[in-house]
C-alpha cells in the first residue's frame, strides 16, 4: 500500500512538472506482471551454488555477453569494446574488431560496435555475431575477416534494425534473430525497459536467397533465441514481461506462437540448451513488489526518469542478487543456482553447458565464470 501511494505521488509530480521533458515516452505494461513475483521457495529457494562461481580471465575483459564453441570446443566471445575474442588457455586472444575506436564507453558503441549474441555455423567454422549496432555479421576466426549479412539499415517493413540482439541457426541454414527495440539502441537499454517498448521483433533470414520476414512482432525487449532439439519450434525470450514465447517454425502449428513459460522471478536475458535436456536461463535482475507495481504507473517513471539518471536508478534500486534457473521442456523450472549477495556473479547473460561445468557470460562483469557441477 505505501508504495502504490509513493508511486501516485510521483505521478501527481509528473503532473506538475509536465513542462520538464522526458527522455522516455512510459507506457503501461501489463503482459506477464498479472500475478506477483514468484517466492524463492520450493525449486526456487535460495542457495549459494552460484557463489562458487570461479571468475576466469578477471581484468582481461569487459561484457562476454555470449559464448559459442568451435569445433575443436574452443570458447569465443564478444566483448563491451568491440573485440571478438578467443579463450584459448589462459590467454585471451584477439580475432576482429566490428567496429572501429575509440572504445570504453555506451555512449562509443555505435562506432565501435557491441557484439552480442552469437553461434558457429554447424560446420563450427564461421562464427555468426548479432552485433548490437552493425546487424548480423560473419566471422572466419582462422582469416580473422568480417563481413556483414543483414545490414541495420534499411531493414524490414520500413524498420531498420536499431538493436540486434541474439540469434539461432536452424539445420537448413535459416537465421533466426531477435531485434529489441525499433526506437532504442543498445546503449539506451535502460530506457526502452524504463519506457515498457514494446517495438522488438523477431525475424528469420534465409542466406541463400537473402530473404527476411518477421515472425513476432511487438515484443517488450525481444532478447535470447533457442531452436529446440527437435527443430520444430523455437523461443525467444521477452525480456520485460519476464517471460519466454514458443514459435513454431515448422509441423501443424508452423507460423503460430504461445506463451512458453512466464512470471519468471527476474528479468530473463538469453536462452540455451542444457546438457540434460532443458534450457538454461540467465537473468539480468530479479524482480521486486517495487519494481512489478512501477510497470502499472507510467507517469511516475516519466518523472522518475525526468530527475535521475537511469543508469543511477539501476544501480542503486536494483538488488544485487546473482540467478540462474533450468526450464524442462515444458517452461517450468526444474533447478535454481542463486548467489544470493552477488559476491561472486549477478547479472548472467548465457549460460554454455559443457556437461559437468558451465560457463557465464555476463554483459557488464569483467570476466568470464566458471561453475564445475557437484552431484
């Protein structure tokens, strides 16, 4: 009760400021928020798995969003300054750049470039990037050549493509990709989440005609994509409603979507297949009774964000706490690792099961971690 009546307050505050401008055009969301958070008990009690996190290449690099392994089940991932890189042993390796410097800050990226998600080929021999701001891009790491496939302009049905994000490739070749945002780019991410957008799309690319089509379209922060083992529907994960979506792209439903799993108890980022079976997902926050309410007040985040700065209200409202869960093939949670203080991980972007150990790329941490599985 006393948070609706402080979330009101800012609203009559908006009000009153209106002649103030705002960096965000707040809009309600209601999709996946009509139930509370789910509570950290039974699968989801809290534990300290993950606060054994070992934090591998520390002070090396910045924002490994996404790991992909070549054939030889050697690790490559994109970093915060541009570089996509190769870890091989102990020693971080360069491959490309896809963009140019000067680097280290959000404000550089669309000179610089932000890979994102990014898969091998199923030959394990070319890497295929989402580059945040230069589109679907192909890398030879052994040429250390890059070259472009799908451009961000001029994109699709009049839309350029401002935030490419994570993608999958299917056996006959097809690329399917997420777009977050139609308005925002990835270095203003926090306001397309502060403003509820709803402009993300999910779209396929066919490289040997070239062809593309959107498959989804008005997802809130479309983000990670997973092709089943099967092949015959995919998931792509909507990040603002805490929820993930089912696409089926072939069999009787093909071209029909559902809700795959929802009310997850955090801000989901990329998706990937666990080594039993399931799905790995990584969350970027959890969620709060603070953080649900604001989605139904869209004045009191216009004003919000008219007097603080986004990045500041995410540091400092956000818990810090570190989550991981596995989804069955049916979206419910099967498991939940937790570092409950964020001592050792939080903000996990993907998770790379290599069996008995897993491996977590993180957009913002400084590392890359490394969690070995205990029976």
């Amino acid at each position: 009760m006393l948070m609706t009546l402080v979330l009101l307050f800012l609203s009559a505050l908006d009000v009153i400021f209106f002649f103030l401008p705002s960096p965000i055009d707040p809009k309600p969301v209601v999709s996946g928020f009509e139930k509370k958070s789910p509570k950290f008990e039974g699968v989801l009690e809290v534990n300290t798995i993950l606060a054994q996190t070992q934090r591998l290449y520390a002070g090396q690099l910045v924002g490994p969003e996404s790991l992909a392994a070549d054939s030889t089940g050697t690790l490559y991932t994109g970093l915060a300054d541009g570089r996509i890189v190769k870890l091989e042993g102990d020693k971080v390796v360069d491959v490309v750049r896809t963009g140019k410097p000067p680097c280290g800050t959000e404000e550089l990226e669309p000179m610089c470039g932000r890979p994102l998600g990014m898969r091998f080929d199923r030959y394990g021999i070319n890497l295929i990037v989402a580059d945040a701001y230069f589109g679907l891009l192909e890398v030879n790491p052994k040429a250390r050549t890059v070259s472009t496939l799908v451009p961000p302009t001029p994109g699709i049905n009049g839309k350029p493509f401002r935030f490419v994000n994570d993608l999958d490739i299917a056996r006959d070749g097809t690329i399917y990709f997420t777009d977050t945002s139609s308005k925002w780019q990835r270095r203003h991410f926090r306001h397309s989440i502060f403003e509820g957008d709803n402009s993300g799309r999910l779209i396929a690319y066919h490289p040997k005609t070239g062809d593309m089509e959107v498959l989804m379209e008005g997802l809130h922060f479309a983000n990670g994509v997973q092709i089943s083992p099967e092949g015959d529907h995919l998931l792509v994960v909507e990040t603002l409603t805490a929820r993930i979506m089912k696409y089926y792209i072939k069999g009787e439903h093909e071209g029909k979507s559902e809700v795959f799993a929802q009310n997850l108890p955090g801000l989901p980022d990329n998706i990937r297949l666990s080594s039993k079976g399931g799905y790995w997902v990584g969350f970027a926050l959890i969620r709060t009774d603070f953080s649900d309410l604001i989605t139904q007040y869209p004045r009191a985040r216009s004003f919000i964000a008219k007097v603080f700065s986004l990045p500041w209200i995410a540091n400092t409202v956000t818990p810090k706490h570190g989550l991981l869960v596995e989804l069955n093939e049916n979206g419910q949670i099967t498991r939940s690792f937790h570092d409950p203080t964020a001592s050792a991980i939080s903000g996990i972007s993907e998770v790379h099961d290599d069996g008995d150990v897993l491996y977590f790329g993180s957009f913002k941490s400084p590392f890359v971690g490394k969690l070995v599985l205990k029976d």
